[in-house]
C-alpha cells in the first residue's frame, strides 16, 4: 500500500552536522492550547526522538516550547527541514505569520518563525525590523509537504519546497544567535495542522541533498494519481474522485456507456513526461473505447487494438498492438520529453521501442478513467490498480510492477 506518511524512517546520527531531530514533536518537549498546562522538554546536543507508531502529530491551535539552547546559532549556516500539512489559509497581521509552525527566539524576543501564510510558505524574522518573505506556491491543500530553509552566514537564505526551490536567494540580516526553538507557536499566533521529521543541521545543505531528503521520504513523489481498486486516490495527493455508474470493490467494472472515473482538473498540465500503468480485462471490444484520456494524453481500443496518444487531437499514436480479452493484463506506456514512447503488456514492450508519436500535449478536459468527457467512447470491462505520473518510468521499473502486482489478477 503506497503511504500516505510524509516520511520514511530516516538515518538519523549519521550525519555529523544534525544537532536536532524530532520525528513526532510531541515525544518531548512541550504541547499547550487554552486549557492544558505546560511541560517544558530539555534537549540538548544530539537528540533523536521518535515515537511508538511513527505516526505525526495534529494539532489544533497547540504548540511544543523547547526552553534550552542546543547547538543553533542562526549566525551561522544552518539548515532547517520539517514535513508539515495544513488547510489553514490564515494571513497574520502586519508582517506576522498567520500559521507559524516552527520559531526561534533570543532572550526571550522572537528573531525567526516558518510556517504557512495565506497559504504560501513563508520566513518572517526580526533585523531590527519584521520582515515577511513568502513563496508563490499554494500548500494549504491538506496533503503533506516538506520544507527545508537554508540559512548562511553571509545573511541570506533559501526555501525549499518538496525538493524544488521554491524562495531564491533573499536578504534575511539576523543579527541574534543562539535561538530557542518552539513548533507551532509565534506570539499570539499558533499553527493549525501536522508537523513531523523536524531536523537542524549546522551547515548549509545543497540541491542534490535537500531532493534526495524529499525522494527519502515519500515513496515516489511522481506518483500523481493511484486508484488501487475503486474511486479513492491513494496517492499523497488524495484528489476527489468522482465514480459514475461504476462497481467498486477489488476491482472497478464499467459498463461500456453511460459510466467512467473523472479524476478532476489535468493532473499532467504541467508534465513535458509521463507514465502510466493498470491492470485491465475487456469483455467486449467494439467500437473507440478510451481507458485513460484527456483528449491529449489518451489510451484506447481500436479496431482490437491498443494505441497510445500523446496529442490525440493531432493523431499518431503507437503502432498498435492485439488487445487480449477475457483476461486480465497489465498494460503501462511513457511519454519522454521528445516524444518517444513504449506501450508494455505485462512487463514487455510491445511497440517498436522509443516510438516517436510526438511531444506531450496539456489535455482539454480532466483526466477521464474508462471513458471522455462527453460518455461517447466508453470501456467495457474492469480496470484496477491505476497509476499516473509524472516522469518516464524504466523498463526495469515497470516490469517490477507487473511482478509485484500480477498476484492478485
């Protein structure tokens, strides 16, 4: 089952410049709303916590104050990373952030808060003025992020957001050291949401790292759509998914008609590459069948066989090849940047191989499942196990999948 975790369990210790880390926040340390008490942590040095079930804390208006200087001196490079999810759309007053999930103070005073501002990401910090420094991204969509802020001691820094750099360079100035750390407090403000895997480093972490640290902990961030076997995304992304007249259970049947799967607005308007996979079994092979479309990136029976678009309103698709019926098979395709593609049959390719049928167009409709947008073209028989993303797979990987799935068809 593909997590839906904002982690893996990392190696951590290994790392010489990791002074703090935090699996679960509220392992140690200290969580507060309007009606609980205060219990201050102490950490100091090299601290690895992690609670019983790996699982990360929602909070509502709560926060975790750490009380003691460990190892943190914002005058320095350091870097600083935490998953975090919210739907809080919050916009604090002023420079303030409205949905602070992670601050830093100096004797006492507020130098430094992360978090979620008007549903972007943003630094707010003290250099003898507030200052409020945010990205151009929406995160407040309820699905797990990671953000890594990169602090050096020339006075500038950079935010990253799921492994892309979401804030270039920008003049930050701190001139106080040795922070205080609390999770999700700012002043008055407190964060709405989950926070988990919070880690520190004493030095500056580059691009290579701060994608390998995002890859690590979700199992395959192109992953942009997963149906395992109804009308529920399972990917990180969990989309709302719209079933009409379908029968859900270990697979999904549909009737050939009047029925499909609308997946919502183009999940790949943004790829120039993709890969899809699923496991099918057509009872009936007349007519223009669309298993997969958007009117661009499509996937149909026709004339018994299977073709692969890219451009379907211009044409060209793979050379096509015999569609089994009466059985279950796993069928997968990619789409490279330049337009080579390959259609698999249960791990195997079967068009002539990196076949150019053209450069990936932005479909004009939503991404459809057994069907279009105007129930013209429908499949009849089952699918399951349906899989989109957003890069090329390799032959290796997809004759894994087959493996790994054909047991239960």
């Amino acid at each position: 089952m593909y997590s839906q975790q904002p982690y893996s369990k990392p190696p951590l210790l290994t790392d010489p410049s990791l002074v703090g880390a935090w699996l679960n926040p509220l392992t140690k340390g200290t969580f507060k709303d309007a009606s609980v008490s205060q219990n201050n942590g102490t950490l100091n040095g090299k601290v690895s916590l992690y609670d019983s079930n790996d699982e990360a804390e929602s909070l509502n208006q709560g926060y975790i104050d750490i009380t003691t200087n460990y190892s943190f001196d914002e005058t320095n490079d350091v870097t600083i990373a935490y998953s975090f999810k919210t739907t809080d759309t919050s916009q604090g007053a002023s420079n303030a952030i409205g949905n602070p999930f992670l601050a830093s103070s100096n004797g006492g005073s507020l130098t430094m808060a992360t978090g979620v501002d008007n549903g972007k990401v943003t630094l707010h910090f003290y250099n003898g003025a507030w200052n409020k420094t945010s990205g151009a991204t929406n995160v407040s969509d309820g699905v797990w992020h990671r953000l890594v802020y990169v602090f050096k001691s020339d006075a500038t820094f950079k935010a990253y957001l799921d492994g892309k750099l979401e804030i270039a360079d920008s003049s930050w100035g701190i001139t106080n050291a040795h922070g205080i750390f609390s999770f999700l407090t700012q002043s008055g403000n407190r964060a709405d949401g989950s926070i988990s895997n919070v880690e520190i480093y004493n030095e500056t972490k580059d691009e290579n790292w701060i994608n390998w640290d995002y890859k690590r902990r979700v199992p395959d961030p192109s992953l942009l759509l997963w149906l395992p076997y109804g009308d529920k995304d399972y990917s990180r992304y969990n989309r709302a998914i719209i079933g009409t007249n379908i029968a859900v259970g270990n697979k999904i049947t549909l009737n050939g008609a009047a029925s499909r799967i609308d997946a919502g607005s183009d999940i790949l308007a943004n790829a120039t590459e993709a890969s899809v996979a699923f496991w099918i079994k057509v009872d009936s092979l007349s007519g223009v069948q669309r298993m997969i479309d958007n009117r661009n990136f499509s996937i149909i029976t026709l004339s018994g066989g299977i073709h692969f678009f890219s451009r379907l309103s211009i044409g060209n698709p793979t050379t096509p090849y015999p569609m089994p019926v009466s059985n279950f098979v796993h069928i997968s395709a990619t789409i490279s940047t330049t337009g080579l593609a390959n259609v698999y049959v249960n791990g195997v390719v079967v068009n002539p191989p990196n076949e150019d049928i053209g450069t990936l167009l932005p479909g004009t409709t939503n991404i459809f499942i057994g069907n279009n947008d105007t129930f013209s073209k429908g499949y009849d028989g089952k699918i399951s196990d349906v899989r989109i993303y957003d890069e090329v797979k390799s032959p290796e990987f997809i004759q894994n999948l087959y493996k790994q799935t054909r047991n239960f068809y």
